[in-house]
C-alpha cells in the first residue's frame, strides 16, 4: 500500500506540473509531431527512390511476383503509388497541425488519435498487398512487419503515453486480425508446419503491445524530464525575478542548489551604507546624462566588487547604495567579507581618479552588524527582497559620520569585534563613543580609512 500511495503522489505531482506547464508542453508536442512526419517522409521518399533505381537500373534484383498485375497495374506501381501518397499524406498532416495549433488547439489530441490509426495501419496495408501477388502466409513475414515496431518507436515523439499505448494495441489487433486470415495451412505449407501455430503470432501480438507500452513509457519519461525542465527554468527566472540584477551568478546558483520559499527569518548580517560625497554640488552644473554616464562608471566596478566578497546590492539610493553581506545567503564571513569590499571600493576610487577615469571623488562608508529580519515586502505583482531591522539604521547614521570625522570607512564595535582577528595595531582608529542621531545611548565607533 505504501509503495501504491507513493505511485499515487508521484502521478499527481506530475499531473499537477503537466497543468502547470500545459502551454510549453503542447508547443513541445506540436514540434515533436511536425519532427516526426518530417522523418517519415524523408523515409517514404527514401523508400521510394530505392525501389525506383532498382526497378530501373537493377530489375534483375525485382522479384518476379513484383511485376504481377494487380487489378490491371502490376504490383510494383501500385507499391510506388502508395508510397507517393502516405508521402503526400503527412505533408498535408503537417498542414493540419499547423492548423489546429492556431485554431483549435483542443482537437489535437483526437487528431493524434486518428493519425496514429492511420499510421499504424500502414504496415498492415503492406502485409494486404504482398498478400495478392505472393503467398499470403509469406506476407505475414515480410519486412513490413517490421514497420510496426519502426511506427511505434515514431510515436514516442507524440509525447502521449495513451496514445503510445493505443497504437500499440492497434497494429497487435491488426496483426493479430491478419494472422488469423491469412495463417491457413495451403498445399506449400501443411498442417502442423510451425509457420500456422498460433502460439507464434501470438508472440509477435505480445511483442507489439509491449512495443507500445515501452514507448509509452520512455514518452512519458522524457515528458516528465521536460517538466523538470521547465521547474528548474521557472525556479530560476523565479529567484531572478525575486532579487534583481544586483544578485551575483554564484548567489543565484546557490538559491538554485538550496531552493527555499524565502520566507521571512531573522538573520545576523553585516549592512553597509555607501555615499559619494558632495555630489549634489557636483551635479548642479552637469547635464542629467553626464551625471548618469558617471554613477554608472562609478557604480559598475562597485557591483563587482560586492558580488564578489558575497553581497549584494540591496538598495539603489541616488548618489550611493546600500548593500548587505549575509543575506539571502551567508559564508559565516559576513562582517570581513563586508569590510574587504568596502576596503576595496576604496582604492577603485582612489586609482580611478588617479588614472582620471574619474573627477576627484570621495566617498563614505559605514558598516555594522546585527540581527535582521530579511524576507519580501509587498503583493503578488510587485515584491521587493527587503532587509529591516536597527542594524540597517545604524549603519545608516555610521555612514553619516564620516563627514564629520573626515573619514572614509567607519565601523562599529560589533563589525570591529567580527574582524578583530584580522586587524593590528595601527589599521584601526577608535573614535570613541559618539552620539549617534535618533539613539539615546552613544556608540562605539570605529575609523579604517
């Protein structure tokens, strides 16, 4: 019962996602019927130009009974003539796909029906036709049998495991039909001469269903692999969608590794705040394309720099940013990772303006860690990935301190505590505790640059 109930689960998922992606899945099928009448033709025409360069330029290598009249025209035209027509046949099949795919996309699924019975039935014709100019016992074991299985391996292109099935049970029925009427023992062909027992048609039948079962199967597998697909698509373009492009290749990787709902959660991370400054002054006399073309040569390396200690960009704020190192996804580095990039962004301006990349531009920069509460803000048409919490305030109002202490890169004593490690004597300046605007407790801060 467990192993059926978990059947169960697994189709329903499946029938779940198949609805989901029903649209990606029909235009999947519609190529893959179009796929497999191309093919079909090529054979037919294949066929057909064998059969004519023999009969034309080898005759000798023509069975004798191939030139036999059949209803007034010899059997081999009659041949040629319904090859032309199953040719003709699935040209104007294409047209009616193409057809029901822009009109009435509901009554594919009979039209499958009907041409699979009639593909199917191709063989069968075969078997019919030799049937009249050979003996009809012989004609059961041509090698228009074998266009059954040929037919059947087709049909997985269908992507429809009943379908899969229906035709296979009809080229058994049609076979099993023939064998009955034509496996009659004859003057050639005695009583009790294993050709005529039953027993051996009857494999053949079992052998043609379970052709229709296998390709139903592996139909129904590359089906299932295809919804994988498009989930892993969806969850991808889901994540994008969600975080923006100011989310890193690797961040997004290891959301895609790591799927979760993205559900709010508090979490320690490390906020940094970014400014350039006296830029209003700068852009008073600036035309609104220069003052643009400039935060973009600005801000473009700065991305990099973010996404490559493991941030992101959160917030876009005019003339600077804010960042955070730890969320969605964290390292356990958050607080070093953060004062690296800064570290970083620093000497980019500096070697910038050097190299006069850049006017003469300062920036300041504040960093602080501290429990958050990360998660989305806002409705089904618009979200926004959002982090809130005090660190974000703080490290809001350290960023504003470096005007008054001339500074370039401030810290507070959480970050100074998270990187104690990795700092010596003289690469850190403590400033003390300093009144922080809208707190009542002063705070600890920090100058590394």
């Amino acid at each position: 019962m467990d192993s059926l109930t978990q059947l169960q689960t697994k189709w329903a998922e499946f029938r779940a996602a198949e609805r989901t992606y029903e649209a990606q899945i029909r235009q999947e099928t519609i190529a893959s019927e179009k796929l497999r009448g191309q093919v079909l033709i090529a054979g037919f025409m294949m066929t057909l130009a064998i059969m004519l360069t023999m009969w034309l330029l080898f005759p000798q290598f023509i069975p004798v009974q191939f030139n036999a009249p059949l209803l007034g025209i010899s059997f081999i035209n009659w041949f040629c003539f319904y090859l032309i027509f199953m040719t003709i046949y699935e040209i104007a099949m294409r047209g009616v796909v193409t057809y029901l795919e822009q009109h009435a996309p509901q009554r594919l699924t009979l039209f499958q029906y009907l041409n699979a019975l009639e593909e199917i039935s191709l063989p069968s014709i075969f078997i019919i036709m030799f049937a009249q100019v050979i003996e009809p016992l012989y004609a059961l074991l041509m090698p228009p049998t074998f266009l059954y299985f040929l037919l059947l391996i087709m049909g997985i292109l269908r992507l429809n495991f009943k379908i899969s099935i229906f035709t296979g049970v009809a080229g058994a029925l049609q076979y099993w039909a023939l064998a009955i009427w034509y496996a009659q023992p004859t003057d050639i062909i005695p009583v009790g001469n294993i050709l005529i027992l039953p027993t051996y048609y009857m494999v053949k039948v079992g052998l043609l269903f379970t052709a229709g079962v296998m390709s139903g199967v592996v139909a129904l597998e590359i089906k299932r692999r295809m919804l994988n697909t498009y989930q892993s698509i969806e969850e991808r373009n889901r994540v994008t969608s969600m975080f923006g492009q100011h989310v890193s290749p690797a961040v997004v990787n290891k959301l895609l590794s790591q799927p979760t709902e993205f559900t709010s959660e508090t979490r320690s991370v490390c906020i940094m705040f970014l400014d350039i400054r006296n830029f209003t002054t700068f852009s008073e006399d600036k035309d609104p394309t220069e003052v643009v073309d400039y935060l973009n040569h600005l801000f473009s390396p700065m991305i990099k720099i973010i996404n490559q200690n493991h941030g992101i960009i959160n917030k876009f704020l005019g003339d600077g940013f804010m960042a955070v190192f730890g969320a969605p996804l964290s390292d356990n580095n958050d607080s070093r990772n953060a004062v690296k990039a800064a570290q970083e962004i620093i000497a980019l301006v500096e070697q910038l303006c050097q190299t006069n990349q850049l006017p003469p531009t300062r920036i300041g920069i504040g960093l602080h860690t501290g429990e958050a509460v990360t998660g989305h803000i806002g409705s089904a048409e618009r979200k926004e990935y959002t982090i809130i919490g005090d660190v974000v305030n703080l490290a809001a109002r350290i960023e504003q301190l470096n005007k008054q202490f001339q500074a370039q890169l401030l810290v507070s004593e959480a970050v100074k505590i998270a990187i104690a490690s990795d700092l010596d004597g003289n690469s850190i300046t403590p400033l003390g505790d300093v009144l922080v605007k809208g707190r009542i407790e002063p705070v600890q801060i920090y100058q590394l640059a």
